[in-house]
C-alpha cells in the first residue's frame, strides 16, 4: 500500500469483485475451479464449501487467530524457523485500517 497504492487498491476492487461474484455464481465457480485443478468434484465441493472463506471481505479476528495458530504449528513443526516471532510477521502483513474497496 505504502508503495504502490494505487495498484493495491485496484488488487482489493478487483478481489472484492471477483469474492461477491463467486459467491452469487457458486456453479460457475465450481466449473472453473474443476476445470483448472482437475480435481474430483467431492473433492472442490469440499474445498469450496468447507475450506475457502469468501463470505468476509476483510480478515477479522477469527481469521486472524486462526492464522496465527497455522503460524505457530508450522513453527512447532519446523516449517518456519524458531527465531520467527510469528506474531509481529502476522501484524506486520495485515493491515487493518486498509479500507476496503465499495463496489
């Protein structure tokens, strides 16, 4: 943002666009998601319905902790190093006062 503002916002528009039309066209997307990954359509209904959250357009706090809990289990696995204070990395790369696209 700081850097490239404008290009920032036009990323956020055009993600809010795309999240409000996925989630009024879920065939749609289903179809596309099918064709790209060639998964099974179990398995997309799965990811769509139970793994992706489209129905926020802003990470809130129960997206944030839930972050931060991937984060420090990555961490006790050994995926990221222990030196990582994974909280301020979170803090740092979400900004909550970024206001949001209104389309």
């Amino acid at each position: 943002m700081k850097d490239y503002p404008d290009a920032a916002r036009r990323v956020l528009a055009v993600y809010e666009e795309a999240r409000k039309y996925s989630l009024a066209n879920y065939d749609e997307l289903k179809k596309t998601f099918i064709a790209v990954t060639k998964l099974p359509e179990p398995v997309v209904d799965k990811q769509l319905k139970e793994r992706t959250e489209l129905t926020h357009s802003r990470i809130g706090a129960p997206q944030r902790e839930s972050i931060l809990a991937a984060g420090l289990a990555l961490q006790q696995a050994g995926v990221v190093d222990s030196k990582v204070d994974v909280k301020a990395t979170l803090d740092a790369l979400i900004d909550d006062q970024i206001p949001l696209p209104t389309n």
